[in-house]
C-alpha cells in the first residue's frame, strides 16, 4: 500500500461525505450514543470513498472494523491509504490476485468478527467453509448486494446458515436508488471512461431488466442509445416492451448490438454462440457482480489474439478477423473503470448498513439463522432523513386516511 496517497484519499472522503448527510447524521448520532462500543466488524466492500465514511461512521459509534475488498478491481488505493494511516485496518489493493483476496479477507476476519459485512457474500462463505468456529461469536452480518443476498438465502434454504443475516439489499431505500440509479449512471460511466465512446446513435444491448438493468436502459436512452433488453423474466420482458425498449434473445440480439452490457448476476450470460454473432469492433462489459455473465474462458479460447489495447480494454480476434473489445476483464465496470456509484445514493445504502449493524448488535438474541429484510422502520427512518436532508416536505396521512386505510368495514 503506497501510504504517501493518503492525504488524496482523505480530501476526496471528505468531498463525499458532503454528499453523504444520512449517513453523516447517523455518524454524530453514532458519536454520541456510541451503539456500537466493543463490537468487531470485518467489512468485505468496495473500498470506496463512501466506504470509507460508513467505517468511519461505525468506529464513531465504538465498533473496531477490519477492511478488506469485495472485488480485486474496485479499489481505490488512494482510500485505503487514508484509512490506514487513519489506524484502520485496510486489507485491500487494486489489481490483487485471486489469492491475494482471500489471503486478505483471511486477515479481516483474524479480528473474530461480531457483524460481516458483506457485498456478494464472500465472508460468510469464508467463514462457514474454512472458519466455522468463529461463527458461535457472530451476532449477524449484512449482505450489500442482490448476488449475495440469493447466495445467503440459498444456504438458508439449505439450513446451512450459521448466523443471521440483513438483506440491506432488498431495502427499498437500497435498491430503487443504488441499483437503478447509481448502477445507470456509473455503469455508462465506467464505460465511457475506458473507452471514450459516443452513446449516441449506439445499439446498446442491456441483459437482465432487473433493478440495474432498468436504470441502465433507462439512461443509455436518455444518451441517444438504440435499448435492446435480453431477459428471460417474462414479466420483466413485458416491462421492458411497455418502457418503448425492444426485447429479443441474446441470439438476435448478438447481431445487431454495439455495446454489450450484462447485469443479470447470472453466469454465461453472453457465450461463444454469442461473440461468433457479433459484429466487428463490439464492446462488451459487466457490471452485475462476479465477472462469470461474460463467458470469458471461452472467449479466450476461440480467440487467435488476445492483447491489452489501453487501460481496461482488451481485443479479442476472432478467426473470422472480428474484433471485440472487453472492459475491465469483465468485472464490474462501474467500480474498475469509474468511481463507482454516486455518494448520494450510496448515502442511503450505508445508511441502512449502519443503521442494520446497531439494530444486530441491539437485537441478536433474538434473531434467528435466517436472512431477514431490514426493518420497515429502518428503510423509512433513511428515507425520511433524505428527503429532510434534501429539504422536500411530504403530505401526512389525517386521522380520517388513517382510518379509513386500516379498516375492511368501509366500501361503497
Ligand atoms: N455494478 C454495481 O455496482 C451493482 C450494484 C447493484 C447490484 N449489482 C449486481 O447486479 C446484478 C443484478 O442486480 P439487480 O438488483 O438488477 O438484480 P435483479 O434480480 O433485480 O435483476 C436481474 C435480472 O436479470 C435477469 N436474468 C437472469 N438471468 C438472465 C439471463 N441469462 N439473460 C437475461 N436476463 C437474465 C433476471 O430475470 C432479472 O430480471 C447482481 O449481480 C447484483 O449483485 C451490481
């Protein structure tokens, strides 16, 4: 870790939690109260900007946190500087192995956590395969993202889930925000910065019209781009038709595509049958969270030539003699090639973490080994906070509405 990127790391945490007022008003209530005294928390996430101010907000509110990233490419060194020389344990570099992540993770969990916080589940994977006896001392663990959540609930379904878990994902202040908004945004971001390329005009073809997939289409429409959505929901299909996109498999749509986008959390999402399809010069990316939706294996193996054409972009050549470009070996574009999610929506994703982690710590004698939403109250206290926050008043329910909206007596 080259410590001397600390101070850059530390004026642009500062610049974010300006944009971060719930989580910042979480953090003063946090300093006060201190909810969290003695509570050890090893954090897989992107060590981000707005990471950094929810470990801030947790130490303040007494909790000791060891840091470690949720994916090899979404570091940002000049952050993990800063809260390392801030005394902070920070496991985490941008460009890290495979080993070197697990390596890692393994020191993150040397604090024997009483909360994990996950993004896409790697912790509690680790811990339930290799450290099962840290798990008697677990209160809970939070899970960040839609990947890990269906991760958790599948070991839950299998009664393998050895301690409770918040789906901090599913919180409407989470998901309508972070995965439509900020998944949009960043996304072409991350694009745009690896590749300099003009939306306008562009066939972009967007795989899976879930949360992300939504914001994505949503904003490379408002870039000029030709939206072609490949689902194989049939609602999420019939959305996708209703919001003007055109729908088609992959097959087709491999065809006529210039930019490939794949938010499913899927695997082989876009394979072999797929690229021998696709046109000459195509970019393709992932921002859904493992680097699997791309079938990459197999691109290596049809290709003749594989080289590093700039920073994140790699050429493919077929034997046909076409080209496709990959960005950021196909992991999470947003994060690899941009800064990731706007602070204001992850201002509302930590809220909800931070406010998770209290109400474990709070609560975990009386939780079971399940995965739980985040309580009602909590996804409305951040949204309130919000709009406090963003000075917009809204109208309250009378006595007579209230009334009338809990009672079955009343028709016509
Ligand atoms: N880049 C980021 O910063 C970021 C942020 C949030 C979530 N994510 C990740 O993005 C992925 C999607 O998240 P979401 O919240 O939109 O999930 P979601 O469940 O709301 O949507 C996923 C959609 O993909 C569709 N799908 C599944 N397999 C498919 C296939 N083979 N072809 C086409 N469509 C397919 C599903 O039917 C669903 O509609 C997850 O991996 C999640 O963890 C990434």
């Amino acid at each position: 870790m080259d410590i001397g990127l600390a101070d850059e790391g530390r004026k642009r945490i500062l610049w974010a939690r300006r944009h971060m007022p719930v989580l910042e008003r979480i953090r003063e209530e946090f300093d006060r109260e201190k909810p969290l005294l003695g509570v050890r928390v090893t954090a897989c996430l992107h060590v981000t900007v707005e990471t950094a101010n929810l470990v801030y907000a947790l130490i303040a509110g007494g909790a000791s946190v060891a840091l470690t990233a949720s994916n090899p490419l979404s570091t940002q060194d000049d952050v993990a500087a800063a809260l390392a020389s801030d005394g902070v344990s920070v496991y985490a570099i941008r460009g890290e192995s495979d080993e070197q992540y697990y390596e890692y993770l393994e020191e993150a969990l040397k604090i024997k956590p009483h909360v994990t916080l996950d993004d896409g589940a790697d912790t509690i994977a680790v811990v339930h395969e290799k450290h099962p006896d840290l798990i008697e001392g677990i209160r809970g663990g939070c899970e960040e993202t839609t990947t890990g959540v269906i991760r958790l609930r599948a070991m839950a379904d299998d009664g393998a889930l050895g301690y409770p878990v918040i789906a901090v994902n599913d919180a409407e202040t989470k998901m309508m925000f972070d995965n439509r908004y900020g998944t949009g945004q960043s996304t072409l971001h991350g694009i745009m910065n690896a590749t300099n390329v003009l939306f306008a005009g562009k066939t972009m073809v967007v795989a899976g019209y879930g949360w992300c997939g939504r914001g994505l289409a949503m904003r490379a429409r408002g870039f000029g781009s030709n939206v072609v959505v490949v689902e194989v929901d049939p609602r999420k299909a019939l959305e996708a038709v209703m919001d003007g996109y055109r729908v088609m498999p992959m097959t087709d749509a491999a065809r006529i595509g210039d930019i490939f986008v794949t938010v499913t959390g899927d695997t082989s999402v876009i394979r072999r049958e797929h690229f021998e399809l696709m046109r000459d010069g195509v970019i393709v990316a992932n921002s859904g969270h493992f680097n699997v939706e791309i079938d990459i294996p197999a691109l290596d193996e049809t290709a003749v030539s594989v080289k590093s054409v700039k920073e994140d972009v790699v050429e493919y050549k077929l034997p046909s003699g076409k080209r496709i470009y990959l960005l950021a070996e196909g992991r999470l574009v947003n994060l690899a090639s941009a800064y990731g999610h706007p602070s204001e929506v992850m201002d509302m994703s930590f809220a909800n973490q931070a406010l998770a982690v209290k109400y474990i710590s709070e609560n975990y004698n009386k939780l079971e080994n399940k995965v739980y939403a985040v309580p009602t109250e909590i996804d409305r206290t951040v949204a309130r906070l919000k709009l406090d926050a963003m000075g917009i008043k809204i109208e309250e329910l009378t006595p007579e509405q209230k009334n009338y909206l809990s009672s079955w007596t009343m028709g016509t």
